[in-house]
C-alpha cells in the first residue's frame, strides 16, 4: 500500500476513535438521564475495549510489516498466534463483564459490537474510494 493509502487508513482509524468517543459521552448522559448509569458505562467499556482491540491489531500489523519487509513468504504463524492471543483477551474481559454484571453487563456487546462496525464502515469507505480511483 502507497503512502497516502496508509495516511487514509489512519485518518479513517482516527475518525473512528473520535466518533467511538462522542457516541460513548452522548449515550453515558442519555443513560444517566433515563435512570440508567451502568448501561452507559458498560457500553463505554464496550466501546474501549474496541479501541484496544483496534490499537493492538495496527501494532501488530506495523510489527509484522517491520520484521518481514522484503521477505517474498514471511512466517505468518507467530503473527497468527497474536492475532488469536488478541481476540482471547478481549472475549474473555467482555465474556467477564458480561456475566459478572448480569444484566447490565451485556451492554459491554453493544459498545463493542459499535465501535467494530465504526472502524469496518469507515475503513470500507476509504477502501472503496481508494479502488475507485
């Protein structure tokens, strides 16, 4: 990938991060208003732990980038091995606090589930734009 195809893909992450943020503050007060403080908290967790999903995936990219630049077939074991180590965590801090915090808890998913589908649209857009021209 070009240069300016890695600084759409970071301005994309970015645009992510900020709007992940501004949805959590926007739906922690409307839960505070309607009674519901957990909730919002647990789907700004959700919301975190999609960032520190999303961080952890660029540096093991970046990683794996720098370590095999050159390499025609670079060993992906040891990449895939992270990529598993990774998703473990994350399913096991929000399987945790799904259960712990029954029913409030499953808001963990929703912030999750959010900020996912936040990084996949806006990474998609830039992709699409970036075949386009």
């Amino acid at each position: 990938m070009e240069r300016v195809g890695l600084m759409k893909a970071s301005s994309s992450y970015k645009f992510s991060v900020r709007f992940g943020a501004v949805v959590g503050l926007l739906g922690l007060i409307f839960c505070i208003a309607v009674g519901e403080p957990k909730i919002g908290i647990f789907v700004c967790v959700g919301l975190l732990l999609g960032w520190l999903n999303t961080a952890m995936v660029v540096s093991a990219t970046a990683k794996f980038a720098a370590e095999n630049a050159g390499e025609e077939n670079p060993n992906k074991r040891k990449f895939m091995a992270a990529v598993v180590k990774r998703l473990a965590l994350i399913t096991l801090i929000a399987g945790y606090i799904m259960f712990a915090f029954r029913p409030d808890g499953l808001a963990v998913l929703f912030g999750l589930a959010f900020f996912q589908f936040t990084i996949i649209g806006s990474s998609a857009g830039v992709l699409y734009r970036e075949v386009r021209s």
